[in-house]
C-alpha cells in the first residue's frame, strides 16, 4: 500500500512538468524585483524565494490558467540581499526564485534562478545650457502681515466667564484656563 501511494505521488508529480519556453525576464525596480517566465502551458504550482514556501506574503500560487508568470520579491526582505561591489559604486540584491512545478509537491524537476539587480551608487552631474539670468523674475509683494493679540487667562472656578485670578489662592481651588485671540492692537 505504502509504494502504491509514492509511485501515484511519483507519476502525479511528473504529469504535472511544464516547461520553461525560454530563461525567465528579471526587471530591476525601485523596491523590488520581478521574474517574468513563460511555460508551455498553464502554470498551476508554486514560486516562492528559496527556503520561504511556506511563508504568504513572499510566495505565489499559478492560477492554472495563464503560462506566464510575474512574480514580484521584495528588496527589503524576502530573503533578498543587499551586496556591494568592490568599487563602491553599485549595490547588488540577489534572491533565488523557485518556481515548483507542483502546487504541493516538492520535484527534482522543479526550477531554480539566482537572480541579481545591480543598481548605480554616487552622484551624477546633469548639465543644461540655460542660465539663471535667461529666467525671467517676478518681484514679490512684501508685506509684514499684523499678528493677532493672544491672551491666556486664569479664572476662578469652572466657568469661562467666572472672575479672573488677581490674587493667591489654595491649593486644590478649582480654575479655569483661557486662551483669547483679538485683532492686533487689542488689549
């Protein structure tokens, strides 16, 4: 019974190998990496950053109707790593993409690419053949604008409308703080 089920697992595994038309297209972005493959027919397994198919929000499932896949890793995580070059002026990511040809099932004939992004480092100089003198200016109305009188006022009691505090009081006397806006020159 028990190599009855290994060898269906076996022929399963097999009967369900799309292949690859051509090497997968990796697009270097921003915030990410994208690995673009082609098989011969629907895609309906797993692709995933090697070591991490068990974890959602770094893998993807084939829908088992479309034979293109995009799949979009992180830079920032998802096993992907930052190396720089000997000369400092790129910065490489890498990641190894699986692509399981089973949704389930681990294969040797599932596939695996290392895949790198090599991004510049530094500063450029972009140069123009306009002028400062060749814009033209517009001259800007100065004004000091007038500022509003601001008052804070402690008075006795809870209400806002109670007297204002002109003397000592005790401790645990109930106030009230407000504060006033008026125009300029106010008092």
């Amino acid at each position: 019974m028990l190599c009855s089920f290994i060898l269906a697992t076996v022929l399963l595994a097999a009967g369900n190998c799309q292949q690859l038309l051509q090497k997968p297209e990796v697009i270097c972005n921003a915030e990410d990496i994208t690995v673009v493959a082609q098989f011969d027919g629907p895609f309906s397994g797993r692709v995933y950053p090697k070591g991490l198919s068990k974890f959602e929000n770094c893998s993807m499932n084939g829908d088992g109707r479309s034979s293109e896949i995009s799949f979009t890793v992180s830079l920032f995580g998802c096993a992907t790593l930052p190396k720089e070059n000997a000369t400092d002026t790129e910065l490489q990511y890498s990641n190894v993409v699986v692509f399981q040809r089973h949704p389930m099932l681990v294969t040797g004939n599932d596939l695996a690419y290392r895949v790198h992004c090599n991004y510049a480092l530094g500063e450029k100089t972009v140069a123009s053949d306009v002028t400062v003198e060749m814009v033209p200016t517009t001259a800007l109305a100065t004004a000091t604008p007038e500022l509003p009188a601001c008052y804070l006022r402690i008075k006795l009691g809870a209400s806002p409308d109670d007297d204002i505090v002109d003397r000592p009081v005790a401790l645990g006397t109930l106030l009230t703080f407000t504060i006033e806006m008026g125009q300029s020159g106010e008092c």
